[in-house]
C-alpha cells in the first residue's frame, strides 16, 4: 500500500498529490515517502473521516492544514483560504485530500489557473478527470463563478511549478 492507492489519486508533479480519504496507513505512508504537508478540505464526518486525522498527521511529523468546504456550500472565502495555505507551501511535498477528490481538483484547477499559469483547458482537464459524467449544480455554478472572476482579473505571474501538468499516475 502507499499513496497511490488513496482513492482517486492524482499525481500533479513530484510535489504534489491530491485524492480522496485517505486511511492511517496511507497516511503513515505519505510521512514515508517523504510528504511534509496535509491539506485536508473534507468537513469532519465519522462515516468518512478517521477520529483523529490532524493528530496522527502532527504524530508523523507532518503539518496540517485543515479547510472544510461545506459539500452543498463552497464559498469564494472557502477558496480564498485555500489559496492563503497554498501560497506559503513553497516546495513542500503535499498531499491535498477530501472525502473522494471532488472538491480538491476543483479548488486546485481554480488556484493553477488563477496562480500557476494554467489555461482553462488545461485546469478543466484536471478536473474532469474525476468530475466528468457528475451533476452537482452547486459545483458546477461555483466552479464557473470562480472562472468568470479569475479570468476577468489581470494574470498571476507563472512559476515553474505551472509549467508541470497533472498526470494519472
């Protein structure tokens, strides 16, 4: 077992992978692969999420950030706060999870596009990647409201970490 196997895994680049729930194990796993970061935008529910998530991160010696996006309710302030805890990563290895990597792709698209570089093409394909064949309205009314107001903003200046694609590894 190791990161990968954390449902709907994705690899952006060598610094950063994105999923679902992952379980103690894959957790442990991610310290020893050298992961120093978790970001953790799932709300807290005993049937998804483990009983002490934060505390078993900080164990292994990683930092934690924890965002919980209201699943019926992602807000412009929810992805604002993303972007605070993305903004100060630097290169850190880090693992972004909610419960099954909905809310994660589409809060990471938005930030890459708004901050890396990424085209809209590009941060869609990200993102169908598991939202393709879903309907949730919320979502896609957020999603698209948040693109009308990064694309109606002057550019962020790109880094070499927008040069680096997701890939399915």
């Amino acid at each position: 077992m190791g990161t990968q196997d954390i449902r709907n895994y994705r690899q952006v680049n060598e610094n950063l992978i994105t999923g679902g729930q992952p379980s103690e194990q894959q957790l442990k796993d991610a310290a020893a692969e050298g992961f120093t970061v978790i970001v953790n935008l799932a709300t807290i529910n005993p049937r998804y999420s483990l009983a002490d998530e934060e505390g078993l991160v900080r164990s292994l010696g990683m930092a934690y950030n924890h965002i919980p996006v209201e699943w019926d309710d992602p807000t412009p302030g929810d992805f604002a706060a993303f972007e605070a805890v993305m903004s100060q990563l630097g290169g850190a290895k880090t693992l972004i999870h909610c419960a099954a990597n909905f809310r994660v792709t589409a809060f990471y698209a938005l930030y890459a596009l708004k901050n890396l570089g990424w085209s809209e093409a590009k941060a869609d394909t990200f993102m169908d990647s598991i939202w393709s064949g879903s309907n949730y309205p919320v979502w896609q009314r957020f999603i698209e409201q948040m693109k009308a107001t990064i694309l109606a903003a002057p550019p962020a200046s790109e880094t070499s970490a927008g040069e680096q694609g997701p890939s399915n590894s």
